[in-house]
C-alpha cells in the first residue's frame, strides 16, 4: 500500500520521530500521520479520497500531509547530498576500467532532467502541461557513480526547459547545488 516493504516503513517511521521531529496529535498516532502522507505521494492520491480511505476530515489529512511531508523533505535534506562532498575521490568503476579511466577520471557525476505527474489548480494547469500534454512537473537530479542521488531540483513546470531549472540550480546559491570543484565536471544528459 505503502509501496515499501512493513521492515522499512518501520525503520522510516523511527528516524523521522526520532530525529525530524514527526508527532501525531493526541487522537492520531504519528504512524498514521506517516501512512497519510505514503498514501498521497505513492499513488498520487487526492486529499478528499485520503480522507474516505482514512475517515478524517479534509482539514485534518491536509494538517497530517502537511506534517508528514515537513519531516520527509528534514530527511531529504541530510539523505541526498554528496558522499565526497570535495570530490577527491575517482569512482572505483572508473578507476580499475581501462575503457573509462582516461575519459573520465575527472567525471565526478551525471545530470538528467525528467517530468513527473503534478497535481496543480485549474488556474496555473497550463504552465504544468509538458510535452506529452499531461500535468507534470520539470525535475532536474544530479546523481555520482555510486547510483546515490547528490542534489535534486523540483517544482519547475512541465513547459520550463530544462536549462531553465538547471541555471536556476546553480546560480542560486541558497540551493546548495554540488559544484564540481576546477578540472572536474558532471555529465550532462539532454539539457539542449
């Protein structure tokens, strides 16, 4: 339901109580307050639907989300950041392959660009339509050789280019984008 196995959202549900600060309330027990929030973001759920499937009102699931979501974006913020933040480090499966190494030795990551489904209202809908003509929004991910996701950029419309979400990221500095230190780069994947 959750989309996660029962170990992991027990294991999910203690480190955002015990270290971001998710509580419940005194008639809501803070699983339930996570199992709200799983519910709309893995199957792209309604607030008025959550509210049927969990019997509360549409103030209290929308309070509850707004919680749950709070304590999962503190967790973002300590999950998804560099694992060699300097980049000393050459990626092992570069460096012991000999097609790679003299390539990209200097390479410390890649940076795609995808849209995902949005929920949005009726009156900024035509900004979030993206190629395909469905609702989305523009996420630009920078990701290392490890597979392990080291800064990721959400929440431009799905008509943004690109390259829009990407100078946004690292012209800002407030975004915390990982610049590559000199004589190193990222590879960047259809950004043109």
């Amino acid at each position: 339901m959750f989309c996660m196995s029962q170990t992991i959202f027990v294991n999910l549900l203690n480190d955002l109580v015990c270290v971001y600060g998710l509580n419940g309330s005194s008639r809501t027990i803070s699983r339930e307050v996570l199992a709200i929030t799983l519910y709309i973001l893995s199957h792209n759920e309604s607030i008025r639907s959550t509210c049927e499937r969990f019997q509360h009102s549409t103030e209290t699931i929308s309070r509850y989300f707004s919680i749950g979501l709070e304590a999962l974006v503190k967790l973002s913020c300590s999950v998804i950041k560099p694992i060699d933040p300097n980049f000393d480090d050459i990626p092992r499966n570069i460096l012991y392959d000999n097609r790679y190494m003299p390539y990209f030795k200097d390479c410390i990551g890649a940076i795609d660009g995808t849209h995902v489904d949005a929920r949005v209202s009726n009156s900024e809908k035509a900004a979030y339509i993206g190629r395909c003509g469905s609702t989305t929004q523009n996420v630009m991910a920078v990701c290392d050789f490890n597979m392990c996701f080291a800064f990721i950029m959400e929440g431009w419309e799905g008509s943004a280019h690109d390259s829009r979400s990407f100078k946004f990221a690292t012209h800002n500095r407030h975004n915390n984008f990982p610049m590559p230190p000199p004589s190193t780069f990222y590879i960047v994947v259809s950004l043109v």
